[in-house]
C-alpha cells in the first residue's frame, strides 16, 4: 500500500484511549493529525505520547466531523498521500436507526470503524481491498453502504454538485457515518470548494439531515463515481453484532445488495 494519512476527529474527548488503542493496528507507517474542539492538554499529551510526530489542529465545532476533515486536509499537500483514512468519534446515542437497523451505545461508532482497524488483520484486510484493485477508490463497513441518501439531503446535494460542476446522480451508494479509507484523489476533488463554518451552520445533533455536512457524505461517493471508482463494503473478522442484530440482517431488505459490494 502506498502513503497513508490518518485524520481522527476528537470532538468526544473521552474516546481518545478507545481510538488510540486502534491505530496500533495500523500495520504501515502512516502520517496523523487530529482535530479537536475543545482544548485539552492531557488529551494532546496522550496523543503525542502515542504518536510523537502527529499533528494537532483545533477547529470550529460545526459540520460534525466533516467540516474538521477538510480543514485538517487543507494544512498537507495531498498529492503526498495515496490513500486518506477518515475517523471520528461517535456519541452513545441510545436510539438510532442506520440502513434499517437498529444501534444501542456505542455500536454505530464499533460496527463503523471495527471493519476498518478493529484489528491488525481487518486494517490489512482493508487495505488490500483498496490497494490491490485499481477500480475501487473507497472503503468503509459494509453494512454502512447505502445505496440513497435521505430525501431531505437531496436538495442540498443537488446544488453542491452544481458546485463542484459534476451531474447529480441519486443511485450513488455512500458510506454512512463518513469513516472510511479512501484515495487521496477524492478528497484533493473536493478541496476545490472551501466551505466556511456558516456554510456548515451550528446542527451538531445526531440524526438531523438536510445539513451541509450530511450532503458532503454522499458526496465523497457522488466523487467516487465521477472520478472512475467504486465503493467497496468489508466486514471485520470480528464483529460487534449481537446475535439480535445478526437475525434482523437475515431479514434486512437489501441484504442482497450489501453483500454484492
């Protein structure tokens, strides 16, 4: 695999042992930075002690993780990096409903990020099924590949693709929950555009829609496409599903189509 760089967004401080413990499994050497938007000495010393020579950048608290992406992005010369890894931290959210299934606690955050670094195997199980295919410009837990985006969103996403000067397409799958690895080429596209933090507004609730921020999701796989690539699904060789969970995946309605990707 070629160069790697790690953004991990720290908006909920008391994840930063979680999340560091997970890029030990890392198995490439790789470049971090981290946003944050509070500031913390002892969360950036853990950070440092961790990773020495990582970055540490505070930004606005708006557009939920997206808005620090990008302008964590804006401070590294792209064209250095084959391939960006995008994590972020989750809240215990004791309600919520993704693709049809239902998440308690902390199980959006696990099943998003476990298929990508949830362990030395998955990372490199990750890795290769975006480094050994020149098709695929995307990778992110596969049970969080959608196949549309909320109607609410699509006004927004509609206009953003204006924006960019590429065609609004509606059948674009996305990953949900924008934690995924992906070529630094879709992310160098999308830098085009500079939104500020009135663009993004001040929504930080989980579950809204129709913000800047959940159209930019879909955008990472609108440019995915139009750049020649496609979104690839994985699963972790551990997984955090309970067995409830799994059941309602033997009845889930696009089952069929997840596991075609």
């Amino acid at each position: 695999m070629g160069r790697l760089l790690v953004h991990l967004h720290l908006h909920y401080q008391d994840q930063t042992d979680f999340f560091l413990g997970l890029l030990s499994n890392i198995t490439i050497p790789y470049e971090l930075v981290v946003t944050l938007t509070d500031d913390n000495p002892e969360v950036c010393d853990k950070i440092l002690s961790r990773k020495p020579d990582a970055r540490i950048l505070h930004t606005h608290n708006c557009g939920y993780d997206v808005y620090p992406f990008f302008q964590a992005m804006k401070e590294y010369d792209l064209s250095r990096f084959d391939y960006i890894l995008k994590l972020h931290t989750k809240n215990r959210n004791g309600n919520l409903t993704v693709n049809h299934l239902h998440y308690q606690g902390y199980g959006f955050r696990n099943n998003l990020v476990w298929p990508l670094l949830g362990s030395p195997k998955n990372f490199s199980r990750a890795q290769d099924t975006i480094a050994a295919s020149p098709q695929v410009g995307m990778v992110c837990s596969r049970y969080f590949l959608l196949k549309k985006e909320a109607h609410q969103n699509c006004k927004n996403t509609m206009k953003l693709c204006g924006e960019y000067g590429i065609p609004y397409q509606d059948d674009v799958p996305f990953c949900a929950g924008t934690m995924f690895l992906c070529r630094s080429e879709i992310v160098r596209f999308l830098l085009k555009n500079d939104y500020t933090p009135n663009d993004y507004g001040n929504q930080t609730h989980t579950g809204n829609t129709g913000t800047l921020a959940h159209s930019m999701e879909t955008m990472f796989g609108i440019v995915c496409r139009h750049l020649g690539y496609e979104i690839k699904g994985v699963k972790g060789s551990r997984t955090n599903y309970s067995r409830v969970f799994f059941w309602k995946l033997l009845f889930h309605k696009d089952i069929r189509w997840i596991r075609s990707h």
